[in-house]
C-alpha cells in the first residue's frame, strides 16, 4: 500500500487487490457538525445534490457515465464526513477516480435539481420517522449532545430542507471541499505507483486553482465533554417498545480506551449470538428479536448505546437484565479463556469485513482523515492483543457508571 499527500493537500491511499472489481472513495472532513452558520441538513443536501451537475458534465451525463460501464456510483454523510465513493472494473478506475474529484471541485447545483431534491430529502426525513429504531438514535444523540455540533440531526428537519437555496450550497461547497480536507482512497487490481502518479495528476487537474490554506492535521478538542443525563419515556403509540441505554465514551484518539471499548461493546451486544446481551435477552429468555451495543466514534468523543425493541410487557425485564449484565462486567474481571475467545472473535470479524475491498476503501479514507495515516493489519492485532481484563473492566466502569448513562424509550 502506499500513501502520501498531494501538492494540492489531499491525501491519498492506494491499495493492490486481487480483484477485477476496483473501489475508490473520496472522503471529506466535513458533515452535520460544521454546519454553523447554514441551515441544518445541508450537508446531507450537498450529498444528494452534487450529482446533479458539473461545470463539465449534466445530471444526465453523470447519472449514466459509469451505469453504462456496469459501475455503481455512491454517496454518505456522517455528523464528521461526507463521502462519495464508486465500483467499477478496474479498466475504468481512472474515469471513476476522475468523476469523483470533479463532483467536489465544481458541482453547479442546478436550481430545478435542487427544487426535486428537496421533495426527496423530505421523503427521507418521514421515512425514518416512521421508523422507530432509527428515530429513537437520532433523538438520543440529539438530547446527549445538547448544545454541540455533533447533535443536530443529518437529515435536517423539513423546515430547514426547505430553505436551503442553490447560492447557501454553492457557499458551503466552496467554504468546506477544500483538497486538504479530502482523502482519496483506492482498492484495485492496479500498480501501486502508477495509479499514485494518475491521482497526484488528477489532483492538479482538479485543484490547481485552490492553494492550501492550511495543512489538516487530525483535529480533537482538547476540552472535556460534558453531557446532561436524562431518563425518558415518550409515548409514541407504537406496536412495540424501542429504548436506548447509553452515554458518552472514548474519541478516535483515545487510542487505547477505543480498543478496549470496541472489545467491551462486541462482548456485551457484538453481532455474534455468543454476545452476553443476545444470549440473555433472546437466546435464553425469547424477550427481543435483537438487541446491541453500538459504538460510535468522534473526533472529540464517542457514544456507547444499548438499543432494543421488544414487547411492551417485556420491556422492563430487559432493563432490568441489562444492568444485571452491566454490573457483572464492572465487578468481575474475563478470566484469561474468556478475553482470549473474545479477542479471537473481534479479529476474525475484523479480518472477514476488511477482506470485502469497499470496506477496505472507505476504511482507508477515514483512517487518512482521522489519523493521517493508516495502521497495518498486523499493528491493529497487536493493539487488540494488548487488551487486559482489567482494561476491559475499567472501561465498563467508566461508560456504564450511573453517572454516564442516559435512557430514552418509545412506546
């Protein structure tokens, strides 16, 4: 693999696979939390929309350059990044790598476009409304991070959808894709050096006008986070129940607090039936379809979150359980079988979802944006070996003290 960073200050990764099919993904430091100053949900807005048009190309061009080469053209927003991403044969790397570049360097935003988006984005907006699992995590960031940037919600509300006109998304294009703040990843059957030479060529094509105002480090806010605890029921007149239990935890650069909060949150609510959550709540007593510990990682904290649906009736039985399980894993160290079983695991789930090449891809851009650089497989093992029990039993005492945890329940 090799990495470097253009004249232009973006960053990129190169990657050599084994596969005909080739990835490539370009990620920029920008999302919901950098929206001060526009109506919220532009970010997500800027997403939909920069396919709409270049200053080279139509929505029409765009939307069927890389359909009729049998390719897939993407796109995300996080509250930290926005990602546009493509899978093409590896005989047209080049010419998705180069659309990618040109949709961040000159998108126009064509005002017809935007008026269809919007109905679109609302749609969207009512579409997790009318789901309560996604809804009810959306309003639980929104609550724990109160009064921060990281709690406006990514789709924006259909009020501010509304206002966002063509001049505000041209504004915050130009203010926020800046080439470094962008990573440029690639995973392909391809030489290393040859395709570094095409980005670094691409790069100047596309952003030889910009000058770097600034080489962008990893930025982290220094400061501590405090949240407000809260303990809520709403009434949402739903079939079933959905809560949440969670609180704040480590940052992207917390490095060692992260690794041990991944393990704890995989041995708690993992995706893995032997999960301590999954094995009391469904396998042994039937309460709940699914139940998890998810982990979210940001550049100045994190949020650690047991989410659940179940039946009304059951509900408080699986609270209960919860922090039952909870107060197991603060008082009572793994044994040295049990931490060993349970690193095993995360690196064999780690290793088959780093074997598909597009999460090898937009892996690569996160870890460039995140860090500026990128771990090898064998240092993350090593990391991961490097866990203690009473790593592990520290940090649920950490992020599943009273004092940290947060509930909210639909019902």
């Amino acid at each position: 693999m090799i990495t470097g960073k253009a004249d232009c200050g973006m960053q990129y990764a190169v990657k050599r696979s084994g596969s005909s099919v080739a990835y490539c993904a370009l990620s920029i430091k920008c999302g919901t939390r950098d929206e001060e100053g526009f109506h919220s949900g532009i970010a997500h807005f800027v997403e939909h929309t920069i396919f709409k048009g270049t200053e080279r190309r139509s929505a029409a061009v765009i939307n069927g350059y890389l359909d009729r080469l049998g390719g897939e053209l993407n796109a995300f927003t996080t509250k930290e990044e926005i990602v546009f991403h493509a899978t093409v044969l590896k005989e047209d790397l080049s010419k998705a790598a180069s659309l990618l570049l040109e949709l961040a360097a000159c998108p126009t935003f064509p005002d017809q476009e935007i008026n269809t988006e919007k109905g679109v984005i609302i749609d969207e907006i009512q579409s997790y409304k009318d789901t309560p699992s996604e809804d009810i995590y959306d309003r639980f960031e929104e609550m724990l991070f109160k009064g921060h940037p990281l709690s406006g919600n990514i789709l924006g509300t259909k009020a501010s959808v509304r206002k966002i006109t063509r001049q505000e998304l041209l504004k915050f294009a130009q203010e926020k894709f800046r080439p470094e703040k962008m990573a440029f990843s690639i995973v392909a059957d391809i030489d290393e050096k040859a395709m570094e030479k095409s980005i670094i060529k691409l790069a100047q094509k596309h952003f030889a006008d910009n000058v770097m105002v600034q080489d962008c480090p990893s930025t982290q806010d220094s400061g501590e986070f405090i949240a407000e605890q809260f303990d809520i029921t709403l009434n949402k007149r739903n079939h079933q129940a959905n809560c949440i239990i969670g609180g704040l935890a480590p940052s992207l650069y917390q490095e060692r607090e992260r690794l041990a909060t991944v393990l704890l949150c995989n041995i708690l609510g993992g995706p893995a039936n032997n999960s301590i959550l999954n094995s009391v709540l469904r396998e042994k007593n039937g309460w709940v379809y699914g139940v998890e510990c998810g982990y979210t990682q940001y550049s100045d904290t994190g949020i650690v979150a047991i989410s659940l649906g179940c039946d009304k009736n059951n509900l408080d039985k699986c609270i209960r359980a919860i922090y039952k399980e909870l107060g197991k894993l603060q008082e009572d160290m793994l044994s040295e079988r049990k931490l060993k079983a349970a690193k095993k695991q995360l690196l064999g789930q780690m290793a088959i979802s780093g074997d598909n090449g597009e999460t090898q891809c937009l892996s690569m851009g996160k870890g460039l944006l995140a860090y500026g650089k990128l771990n090898t497989g064998k240092e993350t093992r090593q990391m991961v070996e490097g866990i203690t029990a009473e790593d592990i039993r520290e940090m649920a005492r950490t992020i599943f003290a009273p004092s940290n945890l947060s509930k909210l329940i639909y019902i």
